[in-house]
C-alpha cells in the first residue's frame, strides 16, 4: 500500500509531541528514527516488487470512502522515494546527537517528518492539485525547521523564505487555476488530453511561465535563488542537509520534469529554455561560492549551481539527458547532504562557520575532514566518485544534442566547482592547526556515523555506478519519458 509513505510518517509526527512529554531524548530518537527507516527498507524492497508488474495507481481512501485523491507509483516516483528515504535517514541519525543543545527533540522529529510526508506525497501525486497540497505540506514544515533555533538569523532567514515562497505558491496555484478552466480536469492526464484538443498554445505557454517561476523559485534556480543563501546556511545543520539535498529537488526540480514532461509536454521552447536557465545557475552560482567565507553560505551557492546541472540535463530532453540529469540529482543528495552534515559538526565543535578563521582541523577532526572531502570531490565531478559520472553522461548527452557550447560551460564551470571545494578543504581542514582549536574533538558518533554512511553511499554509488544506473536511473528515465 503506496499510502504508507505518506501516511506513517504523519502518524508518527502526531503522536511524537506526546512521546516527547514521557522521555525528551530516548524515546523521540527512537520512534522518528525507526520511522526513516521503516520507510527506507519499504522502498528498497516491497514497493520495488509491487513495481514489477507496472505502474500501481491507488485511491486515496478515508473511514472506508474513497478521497479524490490518487497517488501512482512508477520508477521516476520510486526513485524519488529512495532518495528521500536515504537521506532523511541520514538526517534523522545525524540529529540523535546534533539537537540535543536545541531542546524539544521530539516537537523537531515531529516538522521532520511532516516534511517527508509532505515530499513523499508530492512524488506519489497524480493531479495538480494535489502536487499544491503536498508542495504546502513540506513548505511549511521546512519554515519552521528553519527557525527552529529561534535565533535573529533563523528568523530573518525563514521570513524571507516564506515571503518568496508565498509568490512560488501563488503562480503554482495560479496555473493549476488556468489549466484547470481550460480543461476542466486536474489529473496529469486527464489536463494532457484537453490541452491536446484545445490547442490553446498561448494560454498554455502562460501556464507554462507561472510553473517556471513557481517551481524555480523552489528549485532554487537564477534569478529566483535569493532566498536559499540566508536559508541554508542558518538552519540547523541536518535541516539545511535536507533542504540542499532534498526539498529543493522535490519541490522544484522534480515537479518540473513531471508536469512539464508529462502535463505540457516539453516543446523545443521549453527545452531551451531549461537547458539555458540550467546553464546560468551553473556559472552564476559557482562564481558566487567562490567569493564566499561562510563555510554553509559557500554550499549554499554550489546546492544553486548543482541543481542547475539537474536541470539542464532534463532540459536537453533525450533519454541520455534525462537518465544524466535524474543521476546528477541523487549524486548532489547524497554529497550535499553530506556537505552540509559534516559542516554541522565542524560550526557545533569550533563555534564558526567562517573558514578564515579555521584551519587544520584534519588534525583534530579526521572522520569530519575525511568525510568531507569525499563530498566536495564528488560534487566537483573527480572520477571515480558518482558526480563524475553523472556530469559525463550530461555533458556527451549535450555533445549528441549539438549543444556544444553548454557542453564547454559545463566543463569548465566543474572545474570551478572543484576550485572553491579545494579552497574550502585548505582553509577548514589543511595547513597549521591554530592554537584555538587545539582542545577541538571529532563530532559524537552519530554524528559521525551519519556522515560516514553518507561518504559510503558516495563511494559506492561511484564504484558500482553501472548497476545503480540501470537498477534506479535508467528505469525513472524511462518512466518519465512514457507517463503513467
């Protein structure tokens, strides 16, 4: 029953509050923890085998009465669902040790969770307007998550990310709302099947720029990123793991390929422009990551440019494109979550997040360092590591397409990435150990054993990258180009 991804991590939210006033640690770590993986080991194993037969389309169903609600799974979805699973469980470790200094755990694992529920329900959408709903879901758990520390920063940040995302939601709504009066359906199919009859190619362009710019604004993509740099970087550090690695690419990226493959149909127009606004959030945003200081606003800036390699391989619109994109997206997951969990347990050891003010830190912290490290080469696309491969496939998808000058930006641009992830490692983890950080100790061990299990995922998903392509990737390709 599909339904579970949504419905158990809602449940556990509910009772967490209640746990949380018998035991404030304990009991919280355990339940929300267990929830993760519950999750996790469902999508590893039977929604995989429920998948083998095809495509599994389910009514929503309340005290016995059907809702109209459907949710589909197919392997663009489950793939989807593996990464949220993996990384949430990541997060949801890291967090045991990590939060205990915030207090209210349990009030903490109960918005995680909401949040997961909210991007599982948006993959396992099959309307319009239950994409809005989920989309809401997630959003307004991740604003509190991103204030959660009550701090003049978080604050500040999470308002600024609210305000922004209010305008994302409206032009969302607004273009269910156009589509919707044209067609008369909200189902992906049912609004595909008017738009063919109607061939209102000017409305539906219309509908086309709000969904652009809604879910741009999500994506995080140039020039709708100015929330992202204050976001990321003040929430707390699994949150800012989860919003990179995850939500961004849910709310924004995913929701993209899925309405515009899928709903609208991705004309030459629109694959120009994809390809192009990829491109710009590529370069734009890695120069901005390399004028960066802050340790968190740095990774903040790259999550921009990373997601724009997303992007710009769904936009070239051939299969090896699409296949390159959708791996690029579960590399950056897995590595940014990464980034962002190891940056956590170096501001909570040293009390800063300004890299001039670090230095040597390999020599205290070499879990922290080592982990690190196998993100940003990742990221930065050094073989053997998954980002290289993932960038390879786009770059020779971009050559077949006759895309040759985007080819050369992508290139060049992850050698830029590489130079700021060398810059960061000098200034944190390399050089002379100064005297202040002396007393510095390596993170709790489920700190480290979250980023650690991370950095395995990394190096396995680099090593063994012919299976993980034709086991996950290849077949949420091949879904997203067929539909339900």
């Amino acid at each position: 029953m599909i339904f579970l991804y949504i419905g158990l991590p809602l449940a556990v939210s509910a009772v967490l509050p209640l746990v949380g006033k018998a035991s404030k640690r304990v009991l919280p770590d355990i339940l929300a923890n267990a929830a993760l993986a519950g999750l996790l080991v469902y999508a590893a194993t039977g929604a995989r085998a429920l998948l083998a037969q095809g495509p599994i389309v389910q009514q929503v169903r309340w005290l016995g009465e059907a809702v109209n609600i459907r949710i589909a799974l197919d392997g663009f979805s489950l793939f989807m669902l593996m990464a949220i699973q993996l990384v949430s469980l990541c997060v949801g470790l890291y967090s045991i040790n990590y939060m205990e200094h915030y207090g209210a755990k349990a009030n903490y694992y109960a918005l995680l969770l909401v949040m997961v529920a909210g991007m599982n329900g948006l993959v396992l959408s099959q309307d319009l307007f239950s994409v809005y709903i989920f989309l809401e879901v997630a959003a307004v758990a991740s604003y509190a998550l991103v204030a959660y520390g009550l701090g003049a920063e978080e604050l500040e940040a999470s308002f600024k990310y609210l305000m922004l995302s209010v305008v994302a939601s409206a032009a969302v709504l607004t273009a269910i709302a156009i589509l919707y009066g044209m067609t008369g359906a909200l189902g992906f199919d049912g609004v595909a099947a008017g738009l063919r009859l109607l061939e209102a190619n000017t409305v539906t362009g219309i509908a086309a720029a709000l969904f652009l710019m809604g879910f741009g604004l999500k994506a995080a993509l140039i020039p709708f990123h100015a929330w992202l740099p204050d976001a990321h970087p003040s929430a707390p550090a699994p949150i800012s793991a989860i919003l990179s690695g995850l939500l961004i690419k849910v709310s924004g990226v995913y929701a993209i390929a899925r309405i515009f493959y899928h709903v609208l149909g991705l004309t030459p127009a629109l694959s120009q422009i994809l390809m192009w606004l990829g491109a710009v959030s590529i370069v734009v945003a890695a120069f901005l990551a390399l004028g960066q200081s802050d340790m968190k606003r740095m990774l903040a800036y790259s999550s921009i440019s990373q997601v724009g390699y997303v992007v710009l391989g769904i936009g070239i619109g051939t299969p090896l494109g699409v296949a390159g994109g959708l791996f690029h997206l579960l590399n950056h997951a897995l590595a940014k979550g990464l980034l962002f969990l190891t940056s956590g347990s170096v501001q909570q050891a040293t009390g800063t997040r300004n890299l001039d003010e670090m230095g040597g830190l390999a020599k205290r912290m070499p879990w922290t360092a080592g982990t690190n490290l196998i993100g940003a080469l990742s990221i930065s696309g050094v073989p053997p590591l998954g980002g290289f491969w993932s960038k390879l496939i786009i770059i020779i998808a971009l050559i077949q397409s006759g895309e040759a000058a985007l080819a050369v930006i992508a290139v060049l641009a992850s050698v830029l990435t590489l130079w700021y992830y060398l810059i960061m490692q000098r200034k944190a983890f390399f050089g002379k150990l100064a005297e202040r950080w002396v007393k510095v100790k390596e993170a709790p061990f489920w700190m480290t054993a979250a980023s650690v299990l991370l950095a395995l995922l990394v190096i396995g998903v680099g090593l063994w990258f012919a299976t993980v392509f034709s086991t996950w990737i290849q077949p949420a390709a091949d879904s997203l180009a067929k539909g339900f």
